[in-house]
C-alpha cells in the first residue's frame, strides 16, 4: 500500500486510550457515543472515493465487531468532523451502513467488563466513485467491496477496557 497515506483520529496517538466522549452510552457504558474526528492525507492521486471503518478484532464474537462503516466519501474529503457518525456532518453521498449494534452510524467502544479491546480505525483509498450498496449492507459485505476496491489504506489502532 501508499506509505503516504496517514490517518488521524482526532489527534490521538496510536494505541492511546479512547476518551469516554467516544465510548458507546448501552451495554454498561455511558460514554457519550461522539464519533472522533478524523483527518488523512498522502491518499494516491488515482483515489476517487474513500470509507471508513472502524472495527474491533477482540470482541468475543468469532468475527469481531464493526463499529462504524462509512463509504461513498467524495475523493476531495480529507476529514470528517466529531460527531459525524450521528449522520449529520458527512460529505453528500457518503452512506452509513449496518454495524454489529444493528444498525447505521457509529457504536462506540464497550468491551465486556474486565477486558481491553484494540479498534482499528481504517481510511481506504478507493478505485471506484462509489459502492452499489446502501445502508442495509452488512460490515462484512461493506468489507468484501473494500477488498475490491481498495488501492491504499491507513490506520489507527486505539484501545478502551472497562
């Protein structure tokens, strides 16, 4: 991949702990359920869409857990504002699709109590405009079309235990 390609979560660095304006607000937690900031650059020249996802590998599931997964974002955007996972500060046409909470928009982090979980929070470079897919579409499914489709990406590990 691009070793340009950089991403940031709202200045955090990696491997930090995630502030609880970030945590989910269910399940035993009572963050705030802000999805963070983020901002990247250094994308290849030929990216003509991005997404976002956010996905967390520890959760006792056997397949992990999507927590946020955003595509379709215009080739000129380069950040996307705190709290856009509520749907309201994302670039025109970018879609929000299913995550493991059941539904579109961001989740944020709740690991069962007593353990520390790892979220990976993933810029992808895209060769495409856009994914034919809407916001019914599964992480999982979301994820088989990055494959596809990804011709750079970046990421940021983070981390959150109760």
């Amino acid at each position: 991949m691009t070793a340009d390609f950089r991403l940031k979560v709202d200045e955090l660095e990696p491997n930090a702990t995630i502030p609880e304006k970030y945590v989910f607000n269910d399940f035993g937690c009572s963050g705030a359920n802000h999805s963070p900031a983020l901002s990247w650059s250094g994308a290849p020249k030929d990216t003509k869409s991005f997404a976002i996802t956010v996905y967390d590998p520890d959760a006792p599931t056997g397949s992990g857990w999507w927590h946020w997964v955003v595509f379709n974002i215009p080739a000129s955007t380069t950040k996307i504002p705190e709290g856009s996972g509520g749907a309201t500060n994302l670039p025109s046409g970018a879609v929000q699709s299913m995550t493991d909470f059941g539904k579109p928009g961001y989740g944020g982090p709740c690991p069962p109590p007593g353990q520390t979980h790892r979220y990976i929070f993933t810029a992808h470079a895209l060769k495409t405009d856009k994914l034919d897919l809407d916001e019914s579409a599964s992480g999982a499914m979301v994820g088989f079309f990055l494959g596809q489709n990804t011709i750079a990406k970046a990421s940021v590990t983070l981390r959150y235990g109760r």
